[in-house]
C-alpha cells in the first residue's frame, strides 16, 4: 500500500487531520529522512544508502525515524528519538505542557492525539525538526548495547 493509499483509505472525519500532520511532518523533517511505508504506516526512515546497517530489529529495513498511525481511538505519532534521547523527549513534554490544555497521552515513543480537531501541528513540527539524520544515527547507535 502507498502513502497516497494509505491516507485515502482513512475515515472522513480523520482524513484532513492526519493529512495536515503527515505535511507538516514531511515538511519540517530535515533533509536526508526518506518519506516511506513502514510497518503499515507512513513513516520517515534513514534509507540504507546512508545507513547500510538498517534496523536492528529487522537489518532489512531502513531505520525508523518517525511513523504516523491511525488507530481505532486515536492518531498515533511515533517518534523513536523520543525512546531514547531523554534530551528531546524532555524538551518535548515541557513545550507541550507549556503549549497544549490538554494532557499529553504518551508512551515511550508514541504521542496518541485521540482528538483530531487539537492536534498541536506546530508543535509536533518542531519536534520532528530538531533531529538531523546524522544526530539521529548517532543517538541511535549510541543507544545500542
């Protein structure tokens, strides 16, 4: 399934919503993150050419950077550098409390937005802004045992 396919097949009322974020995503991204399916989302990863090792968990693939899911109760961003850099994801969880009303529903890497009218894009562009794909390989393999 492509991206376009993907959007498409997204219901009504969530459609513009996860289109406006999934832009702004692209957008902000620094130059360098490919723009792909991945794990049945659209997902920004480091293309082997750049990063021949892939991901860990599956070499094959190309190491994830950030993956937008749909889900039945909400909008899911999953930003792997909020999983291990405890700088960014730091940062994040005080621009949020400081910008957002509402509380941050949030696992190690996954933001939920379980409403789709508020979803804070400027934010959320920032955040995907704020990692090159040099700095990303390079938390990413420090990260690793």
């Amino acid at each position: 399934m492509s991206i376009k396919a993907f959007i498409n097949a997204l219901p009504d009322e969530r459609r513009g919503p996860y289109t406006k974020l999934w832009n702004a995503i692209k957008k902000a991204a620094p130059k360098g993150f490919k723009a792909q399916m991945q794990y049945g989302m659209p997902s920004l990863v480091v293309p082997h050419a750049r990063f021949p090792d892939g991901y860990h968990c599956t070499p094959s693939e190309p190491l994830p950077f950030i993956g937008l899911s749909n889900t039945k109760g909400h909008i899911g961003l999953h930003h792997f550098g909020l999983y291990v850099s405890d700088e960014l994801k730091g940062w994040f969880e005080e621009a949020y409390a400081e910008r957002v009303p509402t509380k941050l529903k949030m696992g190690k890497s996954c933001v939920r937005f379980t409403n789709p009218a508020k979803i804070p894009t400027d934010l959320i562009a920032e955040l995907c802004g704020r990692m090159s794909v040099d700095e990303w390989v390079e938390v990413y393999v420090a990260s690793r045992p």
